[in-house]
C-alpha cells in the first residue's frame, strides 16, 4: 500500500510518496523537495511572508498532483517550527487545506520529535537507542528514548534563525550547553543527524554532484570533518559556496551557522563520530499512517 507525507519545514517544503512492503519494509517511490523559506524574515516580522506562502502553494499544487496520481492510501502533511510560531499560522493553514487532499496538522515541539525518532529508528535500526539530533531552519530538536520513554528537548536555534539573527560562536555554545544539560548523561550512544544541514555536510564530504539520498543515508562524519568543512564555509563567501560540490545552492546562505551548530553539539557531547540519517520526519509519519490503517483493518 502506498502512503504519502508532506513536510512544511522553516526553510523547505519536502514530499515521501511511499510503499510498504510485505516484510514491512518502507520503500521510497518520490521525492521532492523545494526550497520554500517559510521561515525568512520570520524573526523579524512575525509573520510568514505572502511570497513564501504563494511559492509553497504552488510547491503543494505540484506535491498535490503527484499524490493523486500515485493513487495513495492516506497521506498528511505536517507544518513545524515556522508555522508554529507564525502570527498568521491559521491563514497559512486555510489556504494549503483548499489544496490538500489529506489532513494538514500543525505539529506541536514533541510530536515532530516523535516522528523524527520513529523514522530514524526504522531507517537505521542501531544496536544503541541514538541521540537523534533534528536541525531545522527554526529549531533544534534532540530526542532520545530512556526507559522507553522519548526525552525531547527543543531549543529555539535553528541554521535560519541563527544566520539571520548572526549569532556569534560563544552566544550558540552557551545557548546548547544550557540545553544539552541532561543529555550529556547519553554520551557513548550512536549520534544521528537529520535535516539539511547534516546532509549538506554528508554530499560535501562526498563531493557528489547530483544529491542521492540512497548515498548519504547513513554516512558517518568524524568530528575532525565536521570540522574542518566547517570552517571551510566560514572562509568562502556566498558566491564561492554555492560552487561547492555537493551544497545545494539554496542552502549556501544558512550552511555556514548550521554547521557550526552541528560541530559545537558534538563538541559538548564529546561525540567523536555522527550518523547521518536521511530516513526522518517524513519517514516518521508515513510509519504512523501506515500503523493507523494496519489497527482500522
């Protein structure tokens, strides 16, 4: 049966058009992905800006279209972090919903964690539960599961908040060390990143011309590297990164404070290694429509 998720994140509109199998196995069958930037000038203004909204209708219209034609059992589609705090939230969501043909949720800090976990732990299935650390435009989410529970923590950083606001290294090392407090008790389980920043740094490692999520999914980044591609995008500017292999062009404003986010969350975890997942929050709520339809049956 086929299912599909759409991902209205702060800095990207994502679609997973999905099959699971008979050994209950999730099978990518489409992606998208369209760099929408709900959340530019968010900070600012409060507000989503009317141009982020009509390129992300017209990005959902596309989305749309293919799920229809994909002939789907049930899809959703989730707003996160921008939307969350957006003064006009509730406009954004009626204007996508005539559009839509499954639900729209805005999703609350704890049940992004949750999908994000849920996809990230059959997308890898570690020995260890991870520390799975979800860096957004917006936010930073680090969820981890202790005594079968899941333990989220969100922190309000995000690569498009910290680039817009220009925080310094020392202003982003406090605010994580005062967040990552009670996580440190969780060094030596497997580090696992999801979002763009991570997979960035993952394509540019690699130096791959055409993005392949089936290549990045599950490369792992010493901390030396983490590093040193780091400062490597500190020490160009906005027109030489957009000509690195393997950086998206979009991306190339924001990947520097992401990255840096990254090696500083490694830093305070003693982390000498990350995982990179691409198996993730659209991964998460394809699994809980497929859970839902198996208990309706």
């Amino acid at each position: 049966m086929k299912y599909a998720a759409v991902d209205f994140g702060t800095n990207s509109c994502r679609l997973l058009i999905a099959q699971i199998d008979a050994g209950r196995r999730l099978v990518p069958l489409h992606r998208g992905l369209n760099q929408s930037r709900l959340g530019q000038g968010l900070i600012h203004s409060g507000k989503i800006s009317e141009e982020a909204i009509k390129k992300t209708l017209n990005c959902l219209l596309e989305y749309t279209d293919l799920i229809q034609r994909a002939r789907v059992v049930a899809c959703r589609a989730v707003a996160t972090s921008a939307v969350r705090d957006a003064d006009n939230r509730d406009y954004f969501w009626e204007t996508m919903t005539q559009h839509f043909p499954g639900v729209i949720d805005i999703i609350d800090g704890k049940e992004e964690a949750c999908l994000t976990f849920r996809g990230v732990e059959h997308g890898l299935g570690l020995d260890l539960y991870p520390v799975v650390v979800d860096i957004g435009g917006g936010s930073t989410e680090i969820i981890s599961k202790q005594d079968n529970e899941i333990y989220i923590k969100s922190l309000p950083l995000g690569a498009v908040r910290a680039s817009e606001s220009n925080l310094s290294r020392e202003a982003m090392l406090k605010l994580l060390e005062d967040g990552l407090g009670d996580i440190k008790a969780l060094r030596g389980h497997p580090l696992v990143m999801v979002g763009g920043t991570a997979t960035s740094l993952a394509a540019m490692k690699m130096a791959i011309g055409e993005y392949k999520p089936e290549l990045i999914h599950g490369q792992v980044l010493s901390f030396e590297e983490v590093s040193h591609l780091s400062q490597r995008l500190f020490s160009t500017d906005l027109e030489q990164r957009k000509k690195i292999l393997g950086l998206q062009p979009e991306r190339a404003d924001i990947l520097p404070q992401g990255s840096r986010i990254i090696e500083l969350i490694m830093f305070i975890l003693a982390a000498r290694e990350m995982i990179v997942s691409e198996s993730d929050l659209l991964e998460g709520v394809i699994w809980s429509l497929y859970y839902k339809n198996e208990r309706s049956q």
